[in-house]
C-alpha cells in the first residue's frame, strides 16, 4: 500500500508542480503586464490642491488609463501635455470619476496638473513616471 501511495505521488507530483503558476503580480503603482495591456491608475483629486498619489507609474509604450475620483466639493481635472501625442485631459464633477486612456512613447518623467483655474497654481500637479 505504501509503494502503491509513493507511485502515486511521484506521478501527480510533477503535474501539480507544472501547474503551478510563477508569475509574478503586477507592481503596486497599477502598471498592467504584457505589452499592450492596459495599465489602469487610479488618481483621487482632493480640495485640498493635491492629487493622491501625486506620483504615478507607467511603462512606456503601453495604453495607460488614468481613473481620476474626485473626492471634493468643487470640479477638479487631470491635465497632461507632456509625452502623449496630443494633450489628455479627464474632467470629474465632484463626487464622480472620470477617465482618460491615453500613450506615452518615450520613458521619462512628465507632469500632469489641474487646469482649473488656479488649482495648478495652488500646488494641484503630480508626476507620471514612465519607464
């Protein structure tokens, strides 16, 4: 009965350990695996002039979607011009969320704002990382 329970498990062993997934999770930043998978980011836009997180992370080449959730009280955008072919712009009204899939070709660092008016100035802006 032992033989019988050893051959078993040395047959089934090596399907399970086949099976068995390596791969490793996608980075916390939201960044998608694979080359054209999308990467979605999520951005909270506050009343306080700030953007959680002010920094995000992309890879490039890859359609990126930004999710921006207004949390406050008063209209708030994310405003891109730098990096994507044309500029991006995903406007919430407050208590809503907005979105905006765009590309970026080239790894750099850009910056993206509020356009409102006075929000970039009042220190609404944060960095997209692309690598």
């Amino acid at each position: 009965m032992r033989r019988l329970f050893a051959i078993v498990v040395a047959c089934i062993l090596p399907v399970v350990a086949a099976c068995t997934s390596t791969t490793p999770a996608p980075p916390a930043s939201g960044a998608a695996s694979g080359s054209s998978a999308t990467q979605q980011l999520t951005l909270k836009a506050m009343d306080t002039m700030r953007f959680d997180p002010a920094t995000l992370n992309a890879r490039a080449g890859q359609p990126i979607q930004v999710m921006l959730e207004n949390t406050g009280q008063i209209v708030h955008d994310f405003h891109i011009t730098e990096g994507a072919s044309q500029p991006v712009t995903a406007k919430a009204q407050p208590g809503q969320t907005a979105s905006a899939t765009f590309n970026v070709a080239i790894a750099s660092t850009y910056t993206f704002v509020c356009s409102e008016p006075g929000h970039e100035q009042a220190g609404m802006r944060g960095t997209l990382n692309v690598q």
